[in-house]
C-alpha cells in the first residue's frame, strides 16, 4: 500500500488562489510471482477562479472528483508486461465515466 498527496498552484498571479489537491492511494498485491493486481483511488478537490468569459451566471468554483481504477499486470518476460485497467471516473455534476483497456509494455532502458 502506498499514498501520496500532491498540492498544485499555478506560479502566477493566482498562486494560492486556484489549486488542485489530490490524494492517491494505491493497493498491489501480487496474485503469483507472474501476475499483480493493483487498485488506485485518487480523490481531486479543483480550486477554479472565475474566468472572465464565465458571464454573470452561476459558476461552481468547487469541482470534486473521484477516480477509481483496477488492473492486473502479466509479466511475459523481463522487459515485457501485459495489462488489462478497468476505471471508473466521476466528476461532481457530470456523468459517470467508465472505461477499459489492454496495454502491452516494453521496456527499453
């Protein structure tokens, strides 16, 4: 298991105005010497300033975001892996997002 948190600011005029706070937690557990799972959540808090092309109307300055991934890593060889993600990804005030995907990795250096 391991976490991290990550706290962002643009250096700019807005520094310490606009931020993004982000925590992620990260769960592995090696299923055989071969094969890992791995389950990630990252929590988003997104401190926006009104742009000025917002208009008068309401503006939510607030966004929240949650993102939960899982994945299983097939090791082939030294260099090489296979992994198949699954993600589920909802911001506040939208809809939920759900995706899927298979990646084969190799390693050059």
């Amino acid at each position: 298991m391991s976490s991290r948190v990550d706290l962002t600011s643009p250096f700019t005029e807005q520094f310490g105005k606009v931020y993004k706070l982000t925590f992620i937690e990260d769960y592995v557990y090696e299923v055989s010497n071969r094969v890992d799972f791995i389950l990630r959540n990252a929590l988003t808090l997104d401190i926006r300033d009104r742009p000025t092309y917002a208009g008068p109307g309401p503006f939510n300055r607030h966004i929240v975001s949650n993102v939960l991934s899982s994945a299983f890593v097939f090791f082939i060889e030294n260099k090489t892996n296979f992994s198949l993600n699954a993600q589920l990804d909802k911001v506040e005030g939208k809809p939920l997002l759900q995706s899927f995907s298979g990646t084969l990795n190799y390693r050059i250096f």
